[in-house]
C-alpha cells in the first residue's frame, strides 16, 4: 500500500502553469527518484515478506521439532530447499546480468563485487610488503642476536678447547668464562639494543610515510571541499537559476530521446540554443543533438544537402550540436560520448565534405575541424557563402582570432590562407557588408602584413577604434 501510495503521488500531474514549468516539475520528481533511490526502496518491500516468510519457516520448524519431529522435518526440508534455491538465483542474478531471476540481493552483489575485488587487490601488496619488512627486521635482530653474539662466540670457543688438556687449563678456561662472560653480555646487549632502535627507526619512517599520503589525502580533500564552498557561495537568485537552467537541460534531453515529432524538436532545440550557460548537462545530449542533424540531411557524392522541408530544423540542431560538443570538448576532451560521436560523424561524413549551399556553412566547417583535427583548412572556400548580418560580425570576430592565432603559429609569417579568403570575399559585395565586418576585414589583411594586432591590444578596441588604427 506504501508503494502504491507513492507511485499514485508520482503519477499525479499539475495542470497548472505553462508547458516549460510542468516539464519542469516532472524532471523535479524524476531526478528525486533518482537522488532518494526509489527503485531500491520499491524492491526492498517485497523482500521484507521474504524475510518474514523465512522467520515464520525457522519459527515453525523450531515449535514443530518438541511435537512432531516427522512434521518438523518435512517442514525443516521445504524451508531449506527454498533458502537454497533463493541463494542460487541470488548467486545467478549476481553472475550473469543477462539472467531473468534478478533480485536486490544480486544487484548488491554485482554492485559490490568490483569494490571488494579493488579493495583486495589493494589490500594484499600492502599486506605483502609489511610482512616482508616484519620478517626482515624479525631476522635482522636475529642475525644480530646470535651469529654475531660474543656469548655465543665465547661458548662455541670453549667448546674446541683439547680434551687432552691439562687441569692448569681448565682452571684457566673456567676463569676466562667467568671474567669474560658479563663483558660479552654488555656487548650483545648493545648490540642487540641497536638492532631494535633500527628497526624501531624504520617502523617510524613508514608510519611517517602513511601519515605524509594521509596528510596529502587531507589536503586535497580540504581543498575540494573549500572549491565546492566556493562554487556555491553564490546568491541565492544566482543558484536558483543554475537550478532551473540545470532542469531545462535534463528535460531537453529527455524530450528529445522520447519524442519523434519533428515540430518537438525543433521547439525544443530553440529552446536550447536560447541557453547560453551549459551547466550539468547530460553528456547524451550531444549525440541526440546529432541524430538530429543526421536526420535533417544526406549526402550526395561528397556535397552535403538538407533534406526539403527541413531546413529550420538542420539549421537549429547544427547550431545545439556546435554548443554542446564544443562545450564538452573544454570542459573533459577525454569523454567516451566524445569519440563515440566522432566515429559517427566519420561513418557519415567524407573526410572532405562539401558544405557550399549550406545556410550554416560556417557553423558545419567548426564543427568538421572539431570532429577531425588533422583537417586541412585550405579546404574551406567562401564562393557561396551568404550569412544573415548578425552571423556575419560573429563569424568575422571569431576569423579575427583566428588569424592572430595562425600568424603566431607561423612564427610571423602569415595569416592561414582560408581565413585571407574569407577576409577578402567578405569585402567584395556591393553594398558592402556591415562596418564591424570591414573592419575585421581590413585588421586580417593587417595582421597578414605584419601588424599583429594580439601586441598592440587592436583586437580589444570598438569598431571604429580598429578603423582607425588600421
């Protein structure tokens, strides 16, 4: 009944407010069932009966056995042939995933399996190495205390002694052994005194060893907690944006894996190319941003086109797949989701494709250098290319960049080629394009000509500052 209580709870839909806020409260009560466990909790109420049900079997055999002990064997018997059968499908559950007869008892298993084996074979080299260093200083005091004993050497040595030898010489020995045994005793007990305080000094210095990870360990935790203090010292109308954007991420993900209508989808990539912090985000989004745009369009020969009708959709999703895989590629290059995408994007797409013709040319060629590294950029050509006005100052300030990056790179040589081109057909249209536009332009052509606009602080200055520094 408490499962069913919760799950009606859960069910329930809040026909109130617009469509982005109750997706937002079901992405709310999707991630608490993620966060506070549900699933672990729904499992775990049936296994109550279970372990109720093996009490009532011990209980009754335990009544049964000072009555009848046939009955209380035959009940004794059923009991333990469905203990036993229960363990082996726990055991099965925890071996092979694959296996139906999943329990809570083998997905704890499973999940502890990996941990146990980590921490043994972590355990054992430890434990290895201090019973090695316990039995060097074991025989190390040893080989102390009796090969190199005087005791022991003044013995061994009356030991040889004649047999034949006269009584003068026994008296003689027996006053050797007398006056020269506390002597060696002395000498054996500092001896073996500064074999302990060695091996005394080598326990410390490994003690201090642990201590100094321990200590490190501290520190880097300290740290990591005071960075986290730090990251959520801000305000609280700051943080309640994070949670929202947070919300709109995961629900974006989430609509764009379920739904197959083209007119969701392109709503919802309006809506994620609106946001410009991406913040704990789904890394999945990215490869949904692109079944998307792989959706949108097919390739003919090696030129790229978009499929008819939709052209808004190929624009928006190539704009969010742009946004995301870039982002990831900052914030952790090594993601497997990353190289997944690249072996698509490479199944899909020549290694020189044709981008001409398209509305996001600009935008597919970042993204194709992006994808492959290695990718000659003379490959870029600028014949076709017809940007709205705004995508124009944004391309022209990113080329600005570019070309300060690339005459570096060349040791102050020259601007790369494909970013000269785009400088010069972007000044050749009549009417001219927009005077930000030009100007970069005209800072390119500079930059080209030796003035390196990064020393001279050019690229930090307005539209009309660069004019006229040009």
């Amino acid at each position: 009944m408490l499962g069913k209580q919760w799950l009606n709870r859960y069910a329930s839909t809040n026909l109130r407010g617009t469509t982005i806020e109750r997706s937002q409260n079901r992405q709310r009560k999707l991630d608490g069932i993620v966060v506070w466990y549900f699933d672990y909790v729904m499992e775990s109420l049936p296994l109550m009966l279970q372990v109720a049900l093996l009490l009532l079997g011990c209980a009754l055999t335990r009544y049964l056995w000072e009555v009848n002990i046939t009955v209380a064997s035959v009940v004794l018997g059923i009991t333990s042939s469905t203990l036993i059968f229960y363990a082996f499908i726990v055991a099965a559950g925890a071996a092979y995933e694959s296996c139906p007869y999943q329990t809570p008892g083998s997905h704890a298993l499973r999940y502890l399996r990996p941990k146990a084996q980590r921490m043994l074979y972590s355990v054992i080299p430890f434990l290895a190495a201090t019973g090695a260093m316990a039995a060097t200083a074991i025989a190390s005091v040893f080989r102390y205390a009796v090969m190199e004993s005087v005791v022991v050497g003044l013995i061994g040595g009356s030991m040889e002694v004649d047999r034949w030898c006269s009584a003068s010489d026994v008296v003689l020995l027996l006053v050797f052994m007398v006056l020269g045994l506390p002597v060696a005793l002395v000498v054996d007990a500092f001896r073996l005194g500064g074999a302990v305080i060695r091996v005394l000094a080598a326990v410390l210095i490994r003690a201090y060893q642990l201590c100094f990870l321990m200590a490190k360990l501290l520190v880097s935790l300290a740290h990591r907690v005071h960075n986290w203090l730090e990251s959520t010292s801000s305000t609280p109308e700051q943080g309640l944006d994070q949670q929202i954007t947070a919300l709109d991420l995961q629900c974006i993900s989430w609509m764009l894996q379920v739904s197959l209508d083209k007119a969701v989808h392109l709503s919802t990539l309006k809506h994620l190319a609106t946001i410009t912090t991406l913040v704990d985000f789904d890394p999945t989004l990215v490869i949904d941003c692109f079944n998307i745009f792989i959706g949108c369009i097919h390739i003919s020969g090696s030129k790229v086109v978009i499929t008819q009708g939709l052209e808004q959709l190929a624009t928006v999703s190539v704009m969010c797949l742009l946004n995301t895989f870039q982002y990831l590629s900052i914030v952790d290059p090594t993601l497997g989701i990353l190289e997944d995408v690249c072996k698509r994007y490479n199944g899909v797409l020549p290694f020189n494709p044709d981008f001409s013709g398209l509305p996001f040319y600009y935008t597919m060629v970042k993204i194709h250098t992006l994808v492959n590294r290695g990718w000659w950029h003379r490959h870029i050509w600028w014949d076709n290319y017809k940007p709205s006005t705004q995508k124009h100052i944004l391309v022209a300030q990113d080329m600005v960049k570019g070309a300060q990056a690339g005459y570096q790179e060349s040791q102050c040589r020259k601007v790369p080629r494909w970013i000269l081109r785009f400088a010069l057909h972007s000044l050749f249209p009549d009417p001219p394009p927009p005077t930000s536009v030009v100007v970069n332009c005209l800072l390119i052509i500079a930059i080209d000509l030796g003035c390196d606009g990064s020393n001279t602080g050019i690229s930090s200055l307005t539209s009309d500052e660069r004019c006229v520094c040009v």
